[in-house]
C-alpha cells in the first residue's frame, strides 16, 4: 500500500458538484459595499462586472453547486488530476512524515486557474457576453482565461502586470496564441492607467493597478465587456473545491488522512481549493487536519496585514470588502512569484484565519527557491515560484516532523509548474536572486489611504 506513487481517479470520479464553503462558515458573512458609497452593495453595480449566475454563486448558501455538464467535459481534457506521494523527497529528507501532492499543473495553462476560468467563461457565455477584460501578473491566470475564451468563443482583453510582461514574454505569447490581446499595465488605454503613467512613467505596475484598468474597460464598455477575475471573489474559491473533493478519494485510496494541508496564497483560490473540502470534513465530521497558507514575506497580508474593509483594487473602483490587506495603495517588491503579488486576500480565507481555523506562515524568497530546487532534484517536477512557497512550507513541516519523530501525514497543493520562470530560476542558480527587506514603510504608508468605513455593530 505505501509503496504506490501515483494515485489517479477515472473519468466518472470527477466531481459533479464544487463545494460552497457558505453553507458552513462558521461566522456570518462580512458585508461587501460599493466603493462610491460605502454601503452595502447591489446586484445591479455587480451585474455591471459580472454575469448574474456568478453573482448568484457569491451569495449562495447551498453547500453544493452543480457543475454544468458543459464545463465538466472540458475539465475532463486534464482532470481527475493526479496525486502523488512524494517518496523521493521523503527520502531526501530523511523524514518519518509521509508528503503527498495533488499536481494541479497537468492543465493546458500549467496551473489551477483554468478551473474557474473555464466556469467563468461557461456562465458568460450563456448569458449573452461577447468580450471580457481582466488582468494578470505573471501571466497564469492571463493564459488561463485566454483558454477558456478560445473554447466558448469570446474575446479577451488582458492588463499584464509591466513588470511581468518584461519578465516573462513567454506568456504573453500564450495568451496571443489562444487568441487574446495584451497590454502592458499601466496603460494609456484607460484614465487610471493614464493617471498612473503620468505620475510614474517607469510604474512596474502591480496587480492593483491592473484590476482597476480591466474594471474601468469593462465598467465603460457600455455593457458590451464584462470582468473576469482568478481569484479572491467566493465564487472563485468555490470553482477550485474540485481540487480538494477529488483529493479527499485520492487520500482515501491512499489508506491515509492528512494531519495538515499546505498551499500557497496570493488572493487564496488554490488553497482554499484543497483546503475547503478537508475544513469541511473538520467542522462537520469531527477531523482535525491542520490547514496552513503559505505567503511571501514581501506580501504578507495574512502576517502582517490588518483585518479590515479595503478596496479590492488601486482606483478604488472595485467593491470593498472586509479582508487582511495591506492596503490599496501598496506596491509589491519585484519578487518571481507574480501571482503571490497581491495587496489583499480572498473575505472566506481572512475570516476564518481571523477565528484561528486556519494558520499561515511567510517565508522569504531565497528559502523558497531552495525548497523549490531541492523538489526538483527529488521529484523531477519543476514547479512555479508561487507553489514553492507552498513546498518551503513543506520542507519544514516534514524537518519538524523528523525532529519530533512523528509519521506526520503532510498533503499540499502543487498548484502549477515553472516553464515560464526560467528567469526566475537562472537568477538563483548564478545566485543573484535576492531576498526583499520587510516593506514596513511601504505597507504604513498604504495603510494611511483605507476607507473610512463605519464599522459595522
Ligand atoms: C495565480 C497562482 C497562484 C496564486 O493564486 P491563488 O488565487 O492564491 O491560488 C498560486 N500558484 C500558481 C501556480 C498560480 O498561477
């Protein structure tokens, strides 16, 4: 039994519906307010981003979603993907703990995102939208939905993080095979981009920034453009649930049940991914499994961020809603890990992190290229910068667990591989990668600029 490697589910294992985390939150839920007003907000200023069922998705309280046929036969080009337990690495360690990984890198994108960018896709498609804009950092979520558009047969307008764009030209090209359009954020195709450029002509850009000019096109398109975005929003986090529901009957044929979960978060959907289905199994079954989100410490937003109503974007156009955050305003230092380069984290996550169901931890970015090429040695898998925080994680809690000599059982979330991100590696190996500082200055002065919202009773 514990000499398997590979464990794969069949076609008819895939899930039929994702789990709605909603329906078991064990706090109520955080109001989401317009940004112009600061009340709660309507479907009517949502309905302007989104199409209704996606709306509908956010705010439903059934545990269970169906997923519709349609998007179920395209999961199936990649998914049940596969969980593998991670002996190599086990032995290199030298660790009682028993490591498995679900590899969510199988997709055509390389990562977890097509799993809602294709749901996302489905639901605007079915309601009648032609076109849809977004951003992207290092450009996974970008080629992701540059996928999913191919295959329903819409348009997309992509605002590449400038950074990234230069970083990481391999992505773009993705993204114009599938048939997208990129422009380097910021831009002067929009009045906040153009504001921007103005006050910074070399702005790096950040994802903020790049969330404010996909909403302004979409907000000014006159209905004809509708938003789309990889992460953070609940029904975000509810499309990913696939990731844990087909991991717990992976679990399940491996004879074994994990005592923690890791993964890393940017806006939190691939760890809430794994994580949810395993919380649910917690609050409704009696497991204990310990649930762990990685971050970069040059982003700590659970760590060292404040719990509070913050705008989901820099223009302050996106909804408010109450989350960890360092604030609108903070701009990330430059580190490989594009998709972990976000100011804030997705309301589920930060309330259950606030009421301690959920632990989190930052590393830095040279230790976390050290976790990332020591699994790549062992496993052959190379992964993204952003899931090697996750691995970081890994390696200590399997290196705790030989210290105290305990047959921990570690399951994590190898959310995506690092094809792109060859820069990012050759920066390590002629070691000049760099750890960043912690931004204090950086992450004070962003907090100087959240809303006043009144608190609610
Ligand atoms: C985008 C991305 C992330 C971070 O986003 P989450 O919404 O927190 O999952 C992590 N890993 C990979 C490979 C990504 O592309």
């Amino acid at each position: 039994m514990t000499d398997q490697t590979r464990y794969t589910l069949s076609k008819t294992d895939l899930p039929r519906t994702w789990y709605n985390i909603n329906a078991d939150m064990p706090m109520p839920p955080t109001p989401v307010l317009n940004p112009q007003t600061l009340e709660p907000i309507t479907p009517d200023f949502l309905s302007v981003l989104f199409p209704m069922e996606l709306i509908m998705q956010d705010v439903s309280s059934d545990r269970y979603i169906d997923i519709p046929e349609d998007v179920r036969e395209i999961y199936k080009l990649y998914r049940p993907t596969p969980m593998i337990r991670a002996h190599r690495l086990e032995q290199a360690l030298d660790t009682p703990a028993h490591i498995y990984y679900k590899y969510e890198g199988v997709s055509a994108a390389g990562s977890h995102k097509p799993n809602t960018a294709i749901a996302q896709a489905y639901y605007n498609k079915s309601a009648g939208t032609k076109a849809l804009t977004t951003e992207t950092g290092a450009g996974q979520w970008g080629s992701a939905l540059a996928l999913a558009c191919q295959f329903f047969d819409l348009d997309l307008e992509v605002y590449m993080v400038k950074i990234s764009y230069e970083q990481k030209p391999y992505r773009r090209i993705m993204m114009e095979t599938y048939g997208a359009q990129v422009f380097p954020s910021p831009t002067d195709r929009t009045q906040f981009g153009k504001s921007i450029l103005e006050k910074d002509p070399h702005s790096p850009g950040s994802l903020g920034i790049a969330i404010s000019e996909a909403v302004e096109v979409a907000v000014t398109s006159g209905g004809a453009k509708k938003y789309s975005l990889g992460s953070v929003l609940n029904h975000v986090l509810l499309h990913q649930t696939v990731i844990g529901e087909e991991s717990l009957k992976q679990m399940d044929l491996a004879g074994e049940y994990p005592d923690v979960i890791i993964g890393c978060v940017g806006g939190g959907s691939n760890f809430a991914g794994i994580a949810y289905p395993f919380l649910r199994q917690n609050l409704l079954d009696g497991q204990r499994t310990r649930l762990v989100a990685i971050e970069p410490t040059a982003t700590p937003t659970l760590t060292k961020g404040v719990y509070t109503f913050d705008y989901g974007d820099s223009a302050k156009m996106a909804p408010i809603v109450k989350m960890y955050t360092l604030g609108h305003d903070f701009v990330p230092p430059p580190i490989h890990a594009g998709g972990l380069r976000y100011h804030g984290m997705a309301p589920s996550l930060c309330a259950l992190y606030e009421a301690g169901y959920i632990e989190a931890i930052a590393v830095p970015q040279l230790a976390t290229f050290d976790a990332a090429v020591t699994f790549t040695r062992a496993e052959g898998i190379l992964p993204a910068p952003e899931s090697a925080h996750a691995i970081r994680g890994v390696i200590d809690e399997a290196l705790d667990a030989k210290e105290k000599g305990e047959q921990r059982i570690i399951l994590f979330n190898l959310s995506g591989h690092g094809h792109f991100d060859m820069g990012a590696y050759q920066a390590y190996l002629s070691q000049e990668l760099q750890d960043y500082a912690y931004p204090e200055e950086e992450i004070k002065a962003a907090m100087q600029n959240l809303p006043e919202v009144p608190l609610p009773s």
